[in-house]
C-alpha cells in the first residue's frame, strides 16, 4: 500500500483522521472493566485481587513495551509500529472467547499480557505523531481531540462489553474485534513521522547531524504526577462494577453505562482543553487534582447508580484535564529527536495507571479494614490532594511554553 503523504510538510485533514484512528483503539485496555464481577462469579475459586490482574496486568506490560517503542519509533517508522501493535492487541485480546467453559484463570491473565504487549506497541505513536508534526495551540486542540476521541471509544467498548457479558462472561472479549475498523482508516491515511523527525535532528541545509537533545528533568516530574492523578481516575473505573454489585446497585450491563460516565467527562474535556489551558494556564494541574477529589465524594456516599455515575463523570473531565496538560507541557519543553521516546514515557504511565490500581485498592482495605470496598475512596482523596496542593502552589509554567526549549 502507498504510503499517504503530507502535502507542503503540513496535515491534510485525511492524515490528521488517520491519526486520530489510532486513539480509537488506546482505551482497549478497559474492555474487561465492566465484566470483573461477571468474572468472579465464574471463576469463583479465583480471588478478587487475581480476577482484577487480567485488567491490570495490561498496563504493567504495556510499560517497558511503551517506553521502548518510544524510543524505536525513529527506526522501525510510527506507521509500521501502529499496524502491528493493533494487531497483536485485537487478536490477543479477542481469542478468550473461543474458550468458554475454561476454569483456569491464567488463560484470561496470558490474552491480557498479549493486548499490553500490542497496546504498548501502538499507544505512543499517535500522540508522538503529533507532538512531532503540530506546535501551540494546534498541538493542543489535537491532544485534547485525540484523547476525546480515545474515551468515545471507550464507552463504545465498555458498553458493548458489559452488554455482550450479559449474554455469557465470554463474550466481553468480542469487543476486541471494534479494533480493525481504526485499523483500516489508519492504514489508509495516516502520514508516516518519522522523516519529519529525522529532519529536526540533521541540519536541513548542510546536512549535519545535530547532537542529541538533552531530556529536561522536569520530565520526570510531570510523568510521576500524571501517574498519581490517572491511578485516582482508573481505579475507580476499574473497582466500579464490583462495589455497584457489592451495594446492590447495578449489573454488568448497568455498571458499564456507569462507567462510561467516565469516557464522557473525558469526552467534553477533551473539546475545551485549549480552553482550560488559556484560562487557567500553569495552575490547570492544581485545579484538575482539587476536582479528581470532589469527584470521588459521590463515588464514596452513592446509594444509588445515579449519583455514583455523577462522581465518575467529574473524575474523567479532571483526570483527562491533569494528563493532557501533562502531555502537552512535556511536548514543549523536549528536543524534537526525543519527542517518541519522552511520548513513550507519559502514555506508559497512562498504563501503569490500571495495573497499580487493583493493589491501592487491596492496600486500602487492609489500611481501613472496616471500610472494606468503600475504602479506596478515602485513599485516592488524599493521593489527589496532595496532587492537587502542589500543583496550585507550583506553577507548570511548561504547560504554556512557547516554543520546545531543550534547556529548561
């Protein structure tokens, strides 16, 4: 297939589309997540914590996967890389469903090390792309748009999910499949970057190779608060269907829907994150954290799935406002040669979310026992506030940098 090209070195809006279909496939990871009580129903001699791994175990893969893929994109190209990272993810993720009177559980863990494996192979490369290819404002409009469009496709595959988990536990992995219709569009239209790359890092006109650029250390603190904050968001996403069942509120199908309120918090924020950038600038990070707290408030006191789901909303619109302006903020301030690589870093954390998940939630009831589910909530409240302080005592000025210094 001939490679699509950018014309006079700018997206046209079919490559722009053809990238954003890869963010149509970022939030397969959450596929199982309206299915986990489903789950231990049927596996019942599997504890909670082990049912929860196949959902988290994803993300912990998908980490040194992400960060090396990063790193290669230069190399083996962000098109290649994109193709076979979604592959590997839908058929890997799709093949449990042949397998449905299995009562060993390692089954589902192995489907779910191979969609981490896909997953980290293809999740760098549509924001790198951008990173690579947009600056200012477009940069961000995109970021936000791409991350709208990953939670779209999250609720698409969490409500097929919960509903096909209606039909048997089984059948929740079919949602895999949704997959192949991004890939298509993908392989139709999205420009190849990394020969727009390789030409910020050579001179244009002598034809010297530049040395490589230094990653400013600030990156590693805006990888580790992103973390914090997405573990807050996901957590939840991933305990819901559980505590709904728990509390008598909801099933599988309802609990998706519920869930989903999360993706569509998501969804708006991602159509005014420039918005949010202009009007709170560097101290969008401190005002997301204080939300992700006042989101978690309905989470903890619901008695009904309604009031619970208003909780979940809050949480996504915040938590997607804290990791996008944490993407874009490292984009500004990274060496366009290290843009794949330092892309690799962030959205691996965005996949380390869901695999610490599980265990802060195991860790919670050990520390409030009498609690028991219900006492995730507390936590997260102070992991957030205390995300929520520093980021409203220090500015990120990055976050409104106006053009990518290697040196700050």
């Amino acid at each position: 297939m001939v490679q699509p090209k950018m014309k006079s070195g700018k997206l046209s809006v079919m490559n722009t589309i053809g990238i954003l279909a890869l963010f149509c496939t970022m939030s397969e990871f959450a596929i199982l997540t309206p299915s986990i009580a489903a789950f231990a129903h049927h596996f019942a001699d599997t504890d909670i914590t082990t049912i929860m791994l196949a959902n988290s175990i994803t993300g912990v893969i998908s980490v040194p996967v992400s960060i090396a893929s990063g790193a290669l994109l230069p190399r083996i190209g962000f098109r290649p890389a994109a193709i076979i990272g979604v592959l590997i993810m839908s058929v890997g993720g799709a093949f449990p469903f042949l397998m449905p009177d299995i009562t060993n559980y390692g089954f589902i863990i192995f489907s779910r090390v191979i969609v981490g494996i896909g997953l980290g192979i293809m999740f760098p490369v549509g924001n790198a792309s951008i990173i690579a290819l947009c600056e200012g404002e477009q940069r961000s409009r995109l970021l936000g748009l791409g991350i709208t469009i990953q939670f779209v496709f999250n609720i698409i595959y969490t409500t097929l999910a919960g509903y096909l988990t209606e039909i048997a536990w089984n059948y929740s992995f079919l949602a895999y499949l949704v997959g192949f219709i991004p890939l298509v569009i993908a392989l139709v239209w999205m420009p190849e970057s990394k020969d727009v790359v390789a030409a910020k890092t050579t001179g244009a006109v002598k034809g010297e190779v530049k040395e490589k650029g230094k990653i400013p250390r600030a990156i590693g603190g805006y990888a580790v608060f992103a973390l914090a904050a997405w573990t807050c968001v996901v957590t939840v996403q991933v305990v819901t269907s559980s505590i709904l069942d728990v509390r008598g509120l909801a099933g599988p199908g309802e609990a998706a829907l519920v869930i989903n309120c999360c993706g569509i918090g998501t969804i708006l924020c991602g159509v005014l994150f420039p918005y949010l950038v202009r009007i709170f600038k560097g101290r969008l990070f401190g005002v997301a954290g204080v939300f992700i707290v006042i989101g978690l408030v309905p989470c903890l006191i619901a008695t009904s799935s309604v009031v619970y789901a208003v909780g979940v909303f809050i949480l996504g619109f915040a938590g997607s406002a804290f990791f996008t302006a944490a993407q874009n903020a490292t984009g500004n301030i990274t060496p366009p040669d290290r843009v794949p690589f330092v892309s690799g870093i962030m959205t691996s954390m965005m996949n380390l979310g869901p695999f610490l998940g599980p265990y802060v939630f195991s860790l919670s009831m050990v520390m409030i026992p009498s609690m028991g589910y219900d006492a995730i909530f507390p936590v997260l409240m102070v992991i957030a506030a205390v995300v929520a302080v520093i980021g409203l005592v220090h500015s990120m000025r990055a976050l409104v940098a106006k053009k990518p210094d290697a040196e700050e």
